[in-house]
C-alpha cells in the first residue's frame, strides 16, 4: 500500500514538472515520465494504447533530445504491441539507420516483428 502511495505522488511530481515544462521538457523530465508511464503500462489490467500512443510521443521527443536510437527502438516495441506493423517497422528501420555500425537494432527489430502476428 505504501509503495503505491509513494508511485502515485512520484507520479503527480513527475506529471507536474511535464506540464510545466509546457512544449520543451528536459530530457531528465521526459525519461521520468516515460518510466512512469512504463509503470503504468506493466500495472494496467488490460492493454492500454493510450498510454502506448503517450509513450511512443515520449519516446520520439528523448530521440529528439539525445539522438540516442534506443528512443527508436522502444517505441517500435510499443507501437508493434499496439498492432501497427507498418509504424513499427520505421521505427526499428530508424534505429537502425541512425546507428548502422550496431546490427543489434536491425536483429532485435526484425525478430519481434516475426514474432508479431
């Protein structure tokens, strides 16, 4: 019970700072918030694209910030989760274009999207 009183107002500080960031958050803010809605999303009873949609935005503005492909990565996991093949798949092209001396991405993409039905 405690450590949900203490995600929950974890939760309002990190919603408040992203509000207040209004349209430039820090990156610090963003992966707060990202993380938070990652929590949410591994609590929810059933599969909520709402906080899939959240997250891929949140995803695409720490890309936008760090340039770090990763960003892209994670929001073709969650877009490919949310049923979008097609926007997945960019998404995993992308991380792999913007770090093509890893194979990791382009392996680890074209894996889940085998495994995707």
């Amino acid at each position: 019970y405690q450590q949900q009183k203490k995600r929950e107002k974890a939760g309002k500080i990190i919603d408040l700072a992203f509000k207040r960031a209004g349209g430039n958050p820090s990156h610090q803010v963003l992966a707060a918030h990202a993380s938070l809605l990652e929590g949410k999303l591994s609590r929810a009873k059933t599969d909520n694209r709402s906080i899939r949609q959240q997250l891929i935005a949140t995803y695409e503005a720490l890309y936008a910030k760090r340039h770090d492909p990763f960003y892209h990565y994670l929001a073709g996991k969650h877009a490919l989760a949310a049923g979008d093949r097609a926007r997945a798949h960019d998404y995993f092209v992308r991380a792999y274009r913007a770090d093509p001396d890893s194979a990791a991405y382009q392996k680890a993409g074209s894996i889940l999207m085998r495994r995707s039905p």
